[in-house]
C-alpha cells in the first residue's frame, strides 16, 4: 500500500508547476482551478483503466515492479507491444525532464518576487 501510494505521488507530480505559470494564463482565477480539475479527472481515469487492463493481463503478484506492461504483454505474447510500451517508457523520460528544465526558469522568478 505504501508503495503504491509513493507510484501516485508522482504520478500527480508536476500540478504545482502549473501553478507557476499561472501568471501567464488568460483570466487565471477561473482557468486555471478548471484546468487543474478537469486534468486530475483525465489522468485519474487513465491510471486506473491502466491499472485494470494490467491486472486483468496477469495476475498482481506477477507483475514486475521495473517494468509492468512490456512484461506483461511478453507473459501474454505479445512481443510488439511489449516493445513498443518499453520504448515508449524509454521516450517519456526525457521529455519529463524536458518540462522540468522549461519550467525552473518560471518557478525562479516567482521565487524572487
């Protein structure tokens, strides 16, 4: 259970940099709150059908903590999938750091004021 809540965490990681660039949105008291929850209902809805279409490919014992679905589809044979969900693991990373780096700037300034 500790675990999982920790993979939730960061999974919702990144809302309070949009908090940020608040200051750029375009009527930001009522945006910006609207956006917040419309997303958190987008990405919850897409981390439990993620994690009910894990679940139903193998059992929860069976899952692999580094790596989920591409041993999961490999369990199932499904190798193209399997590789083509671990590249996509692979292609994410960068780009999460991407949006760290392109935020600090912003999250800076407002530090300063």
């Amino acid at each position: 259970v500790f675990r999982g809540a920790i993979s939730s965490f960061f999974g919702y990681l990144g809302f309070d940099a949009v908090c940020c660039v608040a200051g750029e949105a375009i009527n930001a008291e009522r945006n910006l709150p609207l956006s917040i929850m419309i997303t958190l209902g987008i990405v919850t809805s897409l981390y439990v059908t993620a994690a009910i279409a894990l679940v139903g490919m193998q059992h929860y014992n069976e899952i692999s903590t580094e790596s989920g679905f591409p041993e999961a589809f490999k369990a199932n044979g499904v190798e193209w999938a399997a590789q083509l969900t671990a590249a996509g693991e692979v292609l994410t990373l960068p780009v999460v750091v991407l949006i760290s780096v392109l935020i600090q700037p912003r999250l800076q300034y407002a530090c300063a004021k």
